[in-house]
C-alpha cells in the first residue's frame, strides 16, 4: 500500500511539475501583436493628416482601415475634404505572422471634397463638390520592434474616378486640373507609418 502512495504521489508530482513548466513557457512566449495604430509621417507635407488601424485577423491576413483630412489651395481653388480608405493585406512570411513583415494588399478609396472658389473681380464665391471613389494595389513591408514601435513602409497603384457637381457658379469657374491631381485617373498611393502595435 505504502508502494501504491509513493507511486502515485510521484506521479501527481511529475504532473505538477510537467504542468507549471509548461504555464511558464507559455508566460515567457510573447504574444504577436495584432492591432496597430500609426499615422502617415508623408502627410503633413501635402497639408493633410492621416491615420491608420490595422487589426490581424488570421496568422498571414489582416484588416486595416484608413482616414484622413485635409485643406489647401491649388491655383485659385480651395478645397477641403476628407477621406477613408478600407484594405485587405495578405503577408507573405513563413517566419511572421500578421501584421509584421512584407504584404501585398487590395484597398478601396472614399473621398469627399468641399472647392471654393473667391471670383474677387466679380465679388462672388462659388461652391462645388467633388466625391470621387476608387480602388488599387498595393505592396509594402512592416516592422514591427520589440518596444512596439512600428514602420510600415508602402507603395499603392490606384484608379479613382468621380465628377463634379457645381452648386453655385459653373464648371469654368474651378480648374479641372485640380479635379486630376486630386481624384481622377491613375494614382500613385506612397507612405511611410510610424505607429504603436499591442
């Protein structure tokens, strides 16, 4: 009887043990992170702010969904507006998982700007809208460190396309030229993140 204890105790021990180490390996292994928050350093040169909330959803895919605003001029035009950008990204590494190393990804873009034009010779303001909407490709890398800190470094290939509607004043009165480096055809979509992931 007194075998079958000691048996037994030694079992349950070896048990206890087994178990407590693998609890420790498990504390000790960090967990990927799965949600970054990061804004577009690139922006501000082009008078907008930009950020971004990119979220894993499988060990190579993710989520990210974008917003931005902004307010400029562009010869006699000014325009304010914002914008959302919705994205699938698949990464490509055997070694990480999402939402760390090189992706391709798929996006779509929402855009809604408000043109004003000061016609100071004729003393009028005219008003008009332009939302155009779109879709493209894109490619990039994300490192993300030990502190947390991520880089996500992109380059996008887009088409977007969209009219204007005048409200007040005509056509002629804003430069359509605008309506192109803004909206309209083929864009390219370049960025460089800094962000926190957890």
């Amino acid at each position: 009887m007194k075998k079958l204890t000691l048996l037994l105790s030694a079992i349950l021990l070896m048990a206890a043990i087994s178990t407590a180490s693998a609890q420790v390996r498990r504390q000790q292994q960090e967990p990927s992170p799965s949600v970054v928050i990061k804004a577009n350093v690139l922006s501000p040169f082009v008078l907008t702010a930009s950020g971004f909330v990119e979220v894993a959803v499988a060990p190579h895919a993710s989520v990210q969904f974008g917003a931005f605003t902004t307010g400029a001029s562009y010869k006699d035009v000014e325009f304010s507006g914002y914008g959302f950008t919705p994205e699938v990204r698949y990464y490509l590494s055997d070694t990480k998982e999402a939402p760390s190393g090189v992706y391709v990804a798929g996006y779509g873009r929402i855009l809604n700007y408000k043109l004003t034009v000061d016609d100071k010779e004729e003393g009028k303001t005219y008003e008009a809208s332009y939302k155009p909407v779109g879709a493209g490709i894109a490619a990039g890398n994300q490192w993300i460190f030990n502190s947390g800190i991520s880089l996500d470094l992109f380059m996008g290939l887009g088409v977007n396309g969209g009219s204007l509607k005048v409200k007040t004043g005509t056509e002629d009165d804003f430069d359509l030229g605008f309506l192109n480096l803004v909206g309209s055809g083929v864009r390219f979509r370049p960025g460089l993140t800094v962000g926190y992931s957890f």
